[in-house]
C-alpha cells in the first residue's frame, strides 16, 4: 500500500530508478486485496488503489495458492523468476535478501531505493 501511504506514484518512481521495467502482480495479491477493498478508511482507500495498480501490470497465476501465505508466494515467485520486489515488509524483504532477490523500498519516505544484500 506504498502509495497511498507515501503518495508516490509507484511507476513513475520505478522508471526513475530502474528505466525499463515489467510490472507484475500475483493473481493471489489481487485477491487479497480485493477482499481488502470492503474495510472502511485508510486500509480500504488504499487497498482499492492497490487494484488500481494492478490492472497496470501483468496478471501471474499463482501456484498452489492454497497452501502458503501470499507473502510466501510472492517471495517464491521472485526466486523462481529471479526477480525484483517492491515492498516495505521486513519480513518479506528479510526472505528476499536470505535468497539473493533485490528488492525496492521507500527511502526517508520520500523515493523508492534498490537495496541488495
């Protein structure tokens, strides 16, 4: 929810830092934020914006979306598909990092950063 928190726009700030790039969304993080999207307030506006977002990338299926968490499958997906993630999950960015993925993050709340480990 990194933009509407940080009021950034995502992609032009990711053209900034990276030039070309691909945008790509788990099929089981639009689901999740689909169901995101009926809380009132703050987590609902921006989980609605997370939608928004979403219909500017490309749709991957998510594999054996039952079994793990949605964290779990974007961590997978990135290993799998050696590629970058946008988050500001520590968790998630621990995961990334313990598995040689980059990922992208906001800096001093102002713009986003590549950090590797």
């Amino acid at each position: 929810m990194m933009p509407a928190q940080f009021h950034i726009d995502l992609f032009d700030e990711l053209r900034n830092l990276l030039g070309g790039f691909e945008p790509i969304v788990l099929s089981s993080v639009i689901h999740e934020l689909e169901g995101l999207t009926r809380a009132k307030g703050r987590n609902g506006a921006a989980a609605r914006l997370g939608l928004t977002l979403g219909e500017k990338c490309t749709i991957a299926e998510s594999r054996d979306a039952s079994a793990r968490t949605v964290d779990d499958q974007v961590i997978d997906y990135a290993v799998q598909n050696i590629c970058l993630v946008v988050t500001n999950d520590r968790r998630v960015r621990d995961a990334l990092f313990e598995r040689g993925i980059g990922v992208i993050s906001m800096r001093k709340q102002q713009k986003l950063e590549l950090l590797r480990r």
